[in-house]
C-alpha cells in the first residue's frame, strides 16, 4: 500500500469516526495511534505517542493556558465584568445604538483578557442581552453584536486558539499574538462601524436612553461607574505593559494576570470560596480539553509527517496541476470555510493542520501571518450555520423570545465583516506581521 493511500485512508477514517459522534481528540488520537501501530509496529508507535506527550509536557508557553482562562473565569464569576458593563451603560446611553456599542466595548475588553470565545458570550448573553431587549432594541441586530464580538477573543491576545496554532506550527506564541492585535482591532472597529452606521440610518434599531433617565444620572454616578468598571483595563494594561517592556515573560505575564484577578475580586470584596471553586473548575475543564486535543494533534501529525503527505499534496497542486501559490491558499482558505460550517475551530485545526500549515510553509508563506488567516477563518467557523460553536451557546444563553432562526439571521453582517477583513489582511500582510516585527526586533 503507498504512503499517498494510506494517508487519504486516515482522513477518510477520521472524519467517519466523527459522524458517529465520538470525541474529537479520541479520534484523531486513535487513528494515528492505529496508522502509527501499522507502520511502525508496536514500539515505533509507542514511542511516537510518548514522544508527544513529552513535547506537549516540556513546552513552557503552554503554561499560559490556564493561567489566562483562569483570569477571564475570575472576573466573570466575581462580576467585575458586570461592573464594566454598567461604566458603559451610564457614559453612552445617551446616543443612537450606544448601549450596543457599549455591549461591543465590553465584548473586545473580555476577549482581550480571557482568549476564548465562550467568556465573552457568557458576559454578553447573561448581563447585556436582557438589558438591550428590556430598552427596546432590535433582538436580531444585538444578538448579532453579541455573537460577532464574542469571536474577537480568539484573535485579540491572549488568544486560547493562537497557542494552539503556535505549537502545532512551531511557531512563537508571543509573535502569533503580537500578530492579532491589528487585525483585531480593525475587526473591532468595523463592527462599531457598522453598529453607529446601521442605528444613524435607522434608530429605531437602537433607542438612546430616555431624557428622563439620563436626567437622574449625576456626574457622581458617572464617576463611581468609571471607578467600578475601570479594573478590568487596569489588569490588562499592567500585564501586557510588563511583558511589551521587557520586564516579564510571557508566562509570568499571565501569572501577573491571573494574580491582578484574584486581587481585585478581593479587594471588590467579591472573592468567595463559591467563586474560587466555580473559576479552578471551568478553568481546570477548559485547560484539559485543550491539552487533550494538542497531544492527539502532535502523535497524527508526527505519522503525517513520516508519511511525508505533505511533500506528495505540495507535487500534486504545483507539478502536477501547475497551480501558483496563491491558488493553493485560496484552496486552503476555502476548505477551512467548508469545514467551518460543520466543525469547530479546534477540530479544523487538529485535522487540517498537519497538511495545511507545513504546505503553507513549503510554499513560501509567512506561518505567522497564515495563522492569523487561519484564525479568522475560525471566528467564520464559530458562527457559521448550521452547526456554528456560538449559534448553539447563544440559543442556550438568550431568552426565550429569541429564536434559532432569529441567530442564524444576526449574524449574517458580521459574517460579511470578517470575510472582508480577511481579504484586506490576505492582500496587505504587513496588518498583521508589522508589529510582532517591531517587538521582537
């Protein structure tokens, strides 16, 4: 049997054993370990299993994994999030579409604290949500916001999913993260963009807060707000201020944040032994399927490589289909948006990655600029129906009177966003690669 065959042979097995429902790093676990087994016999197979699971436990930036989750639990569950929520609700109120801009605001400072998706969700769905129905803005257009926002922590640092792409492409996570921040942030402003154009052309869409209720918040109010609500920007400026300046690394930059947290939910006298045990758990939950998914991704990629899988799709797209580089990112890029629509962003890189990422170097590709574009590529993923990520966490989270196909229509302007920022960061790469260059220098 050739090395061709029996590589299409893993993938065909692998994304049937996913029809069957069973767990995504099971899988892709299981079959290299059977593909390695095969090939090598059982010490070769062994070892190559062992081997990763060393290389995953001897990687230091793994460490800030659970330090970061742990920082965004922290102030969630001690409701320091509530507090920021509340600082824009009192300062921008006032004006057309404010509280979902507002909203936005709060969904781009989560994101860039905790690195998951699901942190931000959780914020906006539980505390901002009922708010914005209650004052009658429009369910599809800030179900929307909530969804398009919350995928912005995996692009802003520290981004749970730029970590993972890190150690299966060897590339720096410290760059990788350097990387997302101008790309994120030009996501970020499109989406304001789009939220003050769409209420300025029909405000209907999102009322400004009543005269007579702008009328009973004094000046004092304002400030207590922006006192409350002006510590999650505190813990996030002094963690990445120490790591840009040289002062901390970036593991001890995610100590500092993860520390910062508990401090402030103590000194807001919000840190209860409820909380401590609600943020250990989901943080110890998160941290496991993600080392879990990593070490099944290292042992398939390993035999993929000993395959040399990649070297035979490199000789099909440029000899014998004559392809030019460009094309075969444009391939790649489109299966990432096909895979999209039925798998998550950590399956897609688990089962994509092992081909793609090296194919992307060989071709003479940036790895630190691809996985920007591969990260955005996931924000698509996470709310592209039918089986987008965020779709189905909303529909948990929302109120009843906010159905499935009221989602699945919220989302389509932001859809459009994200694609167009991905084509802005495909033509201009220096968005993305300028920075970690300028840092790292």
């Amino acid at each position: 049997m050739s090395y061709e065959l029996i590589a299409a042979l893993m993938f065909s097995s692998m994304m049937l054993m996913l029809l069957t429902g069973q767990r995504v790093f099971a899988v892709i676990g299981f079959v290299g370990a059977a593909a390695a087994l095969f090939l090598w016999g059982g010490t070769g197979s062994f070892n190559m299993a062992f081997s990763s699971a060393m290389k995953l436990m001897r990687w230091y930036p793994m460490l800030t994994l659970p330090l970061f989750v742990f920082m965004g639990y922290m102030l969630a569950e001690s409701r320091i999030a509530d507090d920021l929520y509340r600082m824009f609700h009192v300062w921008m109120g006032s004006i057309r579409g404010g509280l979902a801009i507002g909203t936005m605001l709060l969904m781009i400072v989560i994101s860039a604290i905790n690195g998951l998706s699901v942190a931000g969700m959780a914020v906006g769905a539980t505390i901002a949500l009922p708010e914005l129905l209650r004052r009658g803005y429009d369910k599809i257009m800030v179900t929307g916001v909530i969804q398009g926002g919350s995928t912005l922590g995996i692009l802003l640092p520290p981004s749970v999913v730029l970590v993972l792409y890190g150690m299966i492409a060897r590339q720096p996570v410290g760059h990788l993260w350097m990387a997302g921040v101008f790309p994120g942030l030009l996501m970020a402003s499109l989406f304001l963009l789009y939220i003050m154009v769409r209420c300025r052309l029909n405000p209907e869409l999102g009322p400004p807060m009543p005269e007579e209720e702008r009328a009973k918040i004094t000046r004092a109010d304002k400030l207590h707000a922006l006192q409350a609500g002006i510590w999650p920007f505190v813990i996030f400026f002094s963690m990445t201020g120490l790591f840009l300046t040289g002062v901390t690394s970036l593991v001890e930059s995610a100590a500092v944040g993860a520390a910062a947290s508990t401090f402030v939910a103590l000194i807001r006298r919000r840190l209860t032994w409820d909380v401590l045990y609600q943020t250990a758990r989901k943080t110890l939950g998160v941290s496991c399927m993600f080392m879990w998914l990593i070490m099944a991704a290292l042992c398939f990629g390993a035999v993929f490589d000993g395959l040399g899988a990649v070297k035979s799709v490199e000789r099909l797209f440029l000899n014998d289909w004559g392809l030019e580089p460009w094309q075969v990112l444009l391939m790649m890029q489109a299966a990432f948006l096909i895979l999209g629509v039925f798998l998550d962003d950590t399956a897609m890189l688990v089962i994509v990655a092992p081909l793609f990422i090296p194919l992307a170097g060989a071709l003479g590709f940036d790895l630190i600029w691809y996985g920007v574009l591969y990260t955005i590529t996931c924000q698509v993923a996470y709310v592209t129906p039918p089986f987008g990520y965020n779709l189905f966490l909303m529909r948990a989270m929302a109120p009843p009177e906010i159905t499935l196909p009221d989602i699945y229509r919220s989302i389509w302007p932001f859809v459009a966003i994200m694609l167009l920022t991905l084509l802005i960061i495909a033509l201009y790469p220096p968005i993305a690669t300028w920075l970690p260059n300028y840092v790292y220098s």
